[in-house]
C-alpha cells in the first residue's frame, strides 16, 4: 500500500504590518512617476495648454 504525501498545512496569513501597506500602497505612484509615458499623454491631450514646468507625476496632477 502507498502512502499520499500531503503538504503540511500551511501557516494562516498574518495580515501585513504598517510598512508592508505602505510599500504596497507607494508602489503605484512610484513606478507611474518613472515612466514618461504619463507626461507625453497628459501633453498629448493638454496640446499648447500643458504646463511643462509641472511635471505630470507631481503632486499638481
């Protein structure tokens, strides 16, 4: 007779610690801040109005 070898059980999820939340949650307007592809569409869609000295990533967006 053979024996089925199950895993063990796994450990119940604690739920995440103040600075797993705020990675978690900086992790969005971080990478969107690197990729230039907000600014050309906000200047795309803004045309002569886009206000190039306000970066699109910024806290004005």
């Amino acid at each position: 007779m053979t024996h089925l070898l199950l895993p063990a059980p796994a450990a119940a999820a604690l739920p995440p610690g103040p600075q797993t939340v705020a990675a978690a949650f900086d992790t969005f307007p971080t990478a969107r801040s690197q990729a230039p592809v907000v600014a050309r569409l906000y200047a795309e869609a803004m045309g002569e109005r886009y206000p190039h000295e306000v970066a699109a990533d910024s806290s004005a967006d």
